[in-house]
C-alpha cells in the first residue's frame, strides 16, 4: 500500500469517527426526547386523576406563579413549525404516545448505523495494523545518493 492510500484510507477512518460520535450524538437527543415525552405523558395523566390541582408556572429567570390546573382544561401541544393545538388531556396523551414511537423507530435505526460504523471502524483499524505490520517488516533499503 501506497502512502498516499494510507492517507486517503487515515482520512476515511476520521470521517468514519465523527460518523460515529454524531450517531452516539443522535442517540442521546432521541432517548433525552424519549424521557421528556414520557415526563409529559405522566404529568398529563396525573392531572387527569385530580378534578383540581395547584401547580406553579415558570415565568422566566427562576420565577413562578401560583396557579390552579383544572382536569377539564386542553393542552396546547407544540406540534413543530410554530404551530401549536389545543387537545383533550386523552388526545395529548395519544398523541405523545405516537411521537414516542416515532422517536423509537429513529433511535432503532440510529442503532443499526451506529453498530455499522463501529464494525466499518473495527475493520478498518485492522487493515491499518496490518499496514503497519507490513512496514515494519519490510527490509529497510538504504537511501540513495547520487
């Protein structure tokens, strides 16, 4: 192997590494989701079982206000673009569950990529020490002088 094919195949392999931290990257924000929309989930259906509740709503900078939260109140769900709806507690509920399973198929997908890359790099890392091997093996041949 040439030095400028251990150039280009060192230039793969750090492609290759980024690669992989931006799937471990995705993985992290797609199961960070995951908590968060099943936080929701629960809260929504806790509100649910009390007629009234008293809970405090951030106002900014670590402030709060006080306020009442009744069962027979709609949700209003950020639904992407800017664009948020209003939505019975059960149709809240029902909507997160499927964005959690949409978020599921992502975060299995992202896996399976993941897994690749790790076993493109495992390759790889192995043909480089076989390169290197190989080198070092090789007679040394004097330098020319003319």
């Amino acid at each position: 192997m040439s030095e400028q094919q251990a150039e280009q195949m060192m230039q793969q392999m750090q492609m290759l590494e980024n690669y992989f931290s931006d799937l471990g990257q995705r993985e992290q924000t797609f199961i960070g989701i995951m908590r968060e929309t099943a936080a929701a989930i629960e809260s929504i259906r806790s509100l649910n079982k009390k007629p009234e509740s008293e809970t405090l709503v951030p106002l900014g900078m670590g402030t709060y206000i006080p306020t009442k939260i009744s069962s027979s109140q709609k949700i209003v769900l950020n639904i992407g673009a800017g664009f948020a709806v209003e939505k019975d507690f059960d149709s809240a509920v029902n909507y997160l569950e499927a964005r959690i399973k949409e978020v599921e198929i992502a975060l299995q997908d992202t896996s399976v990529k993941k897994q690749e890359a790790a076993q493109q790099l495992e390759q790889g890392k192995a043909q480089i020490n076989q390169m290197m091997a190989a080198l070092q093996q090789a007679p040394s041949q004097p330098p020319k002088t003319g």
